[in-house]
C-alpha cells in the first residue's frame, strides 16, 4: 500500500483563493463576483488586490449569476463565489439559461458543500447540488480533494472554455497531493494499485478512502484507489479498467447517494460492466448542526463506512 | 421619420404576423408592440456588429417578443430574411424563444424565462468598463417581468455602483398572459419605484411612434455615462398595427387564423417584399 503523507491539515476553500489570487496576478481577463461571503470564499486577497475587477453583488445570487453571464459575453473569465446551496438551488434556473444554455465562460465556484459547513445546519448545507449540476448539458462538474488540488482545479479550469462548477468545502482536512500535480480535467487519478476491490472517491472522502484502504490492506485486502475529483465529464476509462481487474466497486462522496457521483458510476457499469456496487454517500436526507466530524459519522461518511462497503461489496463479487 | 423606416415597419409586422401564423404559435401582441423601438434601435440609434463587442450590444429580456427581434435582425442583415420561414421549426436557429445556443448571428445571450437579462445587460456593461470602451448596452423588458425580484436585485446594483452606460427599456404596455399587469399584480407607480432606485427615468408617452421614440433614445444617450443608469418607461399598444389586435392581452401568445391572418396583412401592405 503506498504512503500518503498530510502535509498538514488546511481548508480546500483556502486552495481557491491562494488559486484565484494567482490567477488576478497573472491573467488580466478574471474577475470575481460574489454575494456577501468575501472572507467565507477567502476571495479577500483577490479583492484587495485588483478592485476593478472584483464586485461584490450583495446578498442577491441570481443576479451576481447573471452579471457573470453578461461579463462573460463581454469576454471576461467571471469566477463567481458563494455557498454550494446559494450557487446551485437558489440560482439553478439563472444557471441553466443564462449560463449553461447560452454557452457562457462561467466557473461557479462554490464552497461549503455537503455537511461538513457543520454548525449551520441543513439550511446552508446541499447534499443535492452534484445532482443538480451533472444534469445541466455542457456542464462540467468538479469536486477536489484538499487545499493542494483545489488550487491547482481553481487555475486550470480558467484554461478551459465553458461553464464549470467546481465544489470545495468549508473545514480543515488533511491535505496529502503534491502541489506540483498538474490538474487534468476529465482525468481520473490512481492513487492505489490493488486487485480485490476499487474504490472511487470524491471531495472529503477521498481521504477517507486512503485511511479505510490501510485498515483494508491490514486485513489482506488490496483495494485500488481512484480519486475521481472531475464527475463530470467521468473519466469511464480508469473506472472500467480498474473494476474489470478488481471486479467490484465501491463509491464514496459527500452528497446524496442520489444523484452524485456513485449515480454516475453506476450508470456506467450498467451499460458496460455490469459488477457489484455499493454506495457511500447520504440516503435521501438533509443534514443537520453538528461539527463536521460528529456529521460524518451520524451519516456514515468516513473511513468506517467505506471499509463496510468493501467488505459488502466483496462478498457479491463473482466466485 | 424616413419614409424608408415606414415602410420598415409595416414590413417587419407582416413577417411577425406570417412567421406566427405559419407554425400557428408564437407571440404576436408584444412582437407588434415594440416594433417602432427595434427599427429606431437597429436602425438609428445603435452602432452594431456582431463580431464586434466594443460596439453596442442589445440584450433582449422579454424573449417571447422573438419574432420583432428576428425580423429586425434579418432585415438588418445578421442573416438571411429567407431564415424566418424556420422560425419554431425543428432544426431551426430560429427557436421559440431567442437562443445564441445555436450560434444565431445578433443574440448574445438567451433569454425566454423572465427576469434575467437585465442582470445581463450589467454585466455585459461592467466588461465594457473594465475595457475602456466607450459603446452602450441597451436591454429591454416587459413590464410583467418586472414581478420578477432578480430585476430588482439588479436595478438595486446599477445604481449603487454606477453602471451608467446601460440604456434600460420597459415595453409598458400594461398586459400579461392572465390579463392587464394592474389586476395579475399591480407594479404600482413604476417611475417612483425607479427614481428611488436611483435611476434616471425617462418616458415615452406612444412608444408607437417612430419620432417619440429616437427622440427619447437619443436623451437617454445624452444622459448616459453621467454616474447614473437610465431606464425608459415606453408606453406601446400591444398588437399594435393590426386593430383587431390591439389594446388586449388576448393575443400576448395566440397566432392568427387564415382568415384574420389576411386582414391583418390587408392593414400592413407589402413594403420591402417578404421573406
């Protein structure tokens, strides 16, 4: 089992702003918009240092989208930032017309996502919002991993022409990639090679994945590792290669087990390679208060959950 | 008013009232309403080119209008008047409601779902600060639409950060789908509500006539890039040009019949030949 060593904990939304400040140094084309939660989006060092092209729309999100699809028909590379809940179902028909369907440059940028906002409650958290965005056409849907992806995803994406959502969250995780990895859109990572199982993670839980792998390997198992961060366009290839070696999979993310990424998995093997698959990811609920680590265990979003899987999975696997 | 810009616009209502009837469906009322506001637009007031986004651009909020707007844009050579005969036919670029999806020549932006385009049309002006230049947006809204809180979230925004090279219309013509705006949802005393905003509000009393309205276009040009956005309150008659049609929402989105479809053509005689 390979070693993954964190660097030490840091927030995935620090990685977007140390990412949307380099890109104001270097690509005179960003702006960045956002609706109240400046220092929340850590967007300050943007904003301080180029003020012309910051604007702060207030409290009033579907508007901010709309002014990213204007600035973006004026050429600009709008950055929008606010709250997963706030960018996706409060503006999902903003999002859809002005953005998605008019082919607009747009990166809705999105922090706060799943449960792990913690003490807020259900109201500021989303757990729907893959869903919501994987459906739009022409939409392409990332969720990264730690502080050191996040700001590479954050770079790249102004490279790439169309609308992208890119989620990240609000507490600090273990952050363990190499600064230096260059994000590739679309491209799946393998961060483990295994033959008895192949676990597909997301956001947070891929490092759950990592910590649940080493429990697994203790045992005698030797579960692959795919750190799926873009979930849309999938990345089928790394999928079906691994499952067709290891012959089952488990999917792991923070969102609704509707809808997300173990959704999309699914839908690939059906069609292509039909093997047993189980699900890590909320059944069809709202989260609640809590601290982030007391809400990943009540909805089964951690390590322990993902061993389980393994061990369900397995047992369905052909003889 | 030039003679040319007449004949213009009785040309431009016979292919409304031809393109609607023809696939039975569509939005006749409000098309021929704002029909003297496209011509003066497209014609006298804007410098425009497609390619070109440091000239004005016009970004179209009320969608359903489509048909005004397409026969604008063909007539003003942003395609083939021929195209107009695919309007809401499958494979068309021509879609129900104006769509750049399909890489129509002239729509930037799509719009259909209320409310929207004003928060565009800002935006759009906020590059054009960021680059220096020195053209204009113009957006145009129903006045229905205004019901819509995002159009208050961005009239709030113009004015709070000085967008002041936004020229704002509202096609006032006082009906929506279930009947007048007064009795659906009354938006009360529209020039107050705007002027505490902090606009710049101006008016057109017949926002059917072609002097009326580049005369009033023109001072809102005149008053732009003065610290303040404008908007300008333009009083039309739906189904305008056609007299069985107007001053009634009944024909906001019902096309007319073989029959009605020839006596309202008999009203508007051929002019520049159609499409």
């Amino acid at each position: 089992m390979k070693k993954f060593i964190n660097q030490g904990n840091k927030d995935t939304r620090s990685g977007f702003g140390e990412g949307l400040t380099e890109l104001g140094r270097n690509n005179s084309d960003v702006v960045a918009l956002c609706a109240d939660l400046t220092g929340s989006l850590k967007m300050n060092t943007f904003a301080d240092e180029n003020p012309e092209r910051f604007f702060q729309v207030g409290i009033a999100e579907a508007n901010m989208m709309g002014l990213a699809a204007g600035l973006a028909t004026g050429g600009k590379i709008p950055f929008t930032g606010t709250f997963a809940n706030f960018s996706t179902g409060r503006v999902y028909d903003q999002i859809r017309q002005s953005i998605a369907y008019s082919n607009k440059n747009v990166k809705i940028c999105a922090s706060h996502a799943g449960v792990t906002l913690g003490e807020d409650g259900a109201t500021h958290q989303i757990l729907e919002d893959i869903g919501l965005m994987k459906m739009l056409p022409g939409m392409t849907v990332i969720n990264t991993c730690d502080f050191n992806q996040t700001k590479s995803a954050t770079i790249e994406i102004c490279n790439f022409e169309g609308p992208v959502y890119l989620r990240f969250g609000r507490p600090k995780v273990a952050n363990f990639t190499n600064p230096l990895d260059k994000f590739q859109i679309g491209k799946g990572i393998l961060l483990n090679e295994g033959n008895d199982v192949t676990i597909v993670a997301t956001g947070h839980l891929v490092w759950e994945a990592i910590q649940a792998a080493e429990k697994l390997y203790e045992n005698g198992i030797n579960p692959e590792i795919i750190n799926i961060h873009t979930i849309k366009p999938l990345d089928e290839k790394i999928i079906l290669k691994s499952v067709k070696k290891t012959g089952c999979i488990v999917s792991a993310e923070e969102h609704n087990i509707f809808g997300g990424l173990g959704e999309s998995v699914a839908r690939l093997l059906t069609s292509k390679a039909p093997y047993p698959q189980e699900f890590v990811g909320t059944n069809d609920t709202f989260g609640e208060s809590g601290t982030p680590t007391e809400l990943m265990n009540k909805y089964g979003l951690n390590m322990d959950s993902i061993y389980d899987a393994v061990m369900n999975v397995m047992k369905r696997k052909a003889k | 008013m030039s003679r040319n810009l007449d004949n213009l616009v009785i040309q431009t209502r016979r292919d409304i009232l031809r393109m609607v009837h023809a696939v039975n469906s569509g939005h006749p009322g409000g098309s021929l309403g704002c029909v003297e506001f496209f011509v003066t637009l497209y014609n006298k007031i804007m410098k425009h080119d497609h390619d070109n986004f440091s000239n004005d651009i016009f970004i179209l909020s009320n969608g359903h209008i489509s048909p005004v707007y397409y026969s604008t844009l063909a007539r003003a050579g942003y395609f083939d008047i021929k195209e107009l005969s695919t309007f809401r036919k499958i494979n068309s670029r021509l879609q129900g409601h104006p769509t750049n999806h399909d890489n129509l020549p002239g729509v930037n932006i799509s719009s259909g779902s209320l409310g929207q385009g004003l928060s565009v049309g800002i935006g759009v002006a906020l590059s054009k600060k960021l680059n220096n230049d020195n053209s204009l947006v113009y957006v145009l809204t129903g006045d229905g639409e205004l019901q819509e809180g995002q159009n208050w979230e961005a009239f709030m925004y113009a004015s709070a950060n000085n967008v002041d090279n936004i020229i704002v219309t509202v096609d006032f013509n006082g009906q929506q789908i279930d009947g007048s705006t007064e009795d659906v949802l009354d938006i009360g005393n529209l020039k107050l509500k705007l002027e505490s905003f902090n606009w710049k509000v101006l008016e057109i009393e017949n926002g059917n006539s072609l002097e009326d309205v580049y005369k009033t276009l023109n001072e809102a040009k005149d008053n732009s890039m003065k610290g303040k956005p404008v908007v300008i309150l333009m009083k039309t008659i739906m189904g305008n040009g056609v007299d069985f049609m107007m001053h009634s929402h009944k024909w906001h989105g019902v096309a007319p019949n073989d029959e009605q479809l020839k006596e309202a053509l008999n009203q508007n005689p051929e002019t520049l030949g159609d499409y």
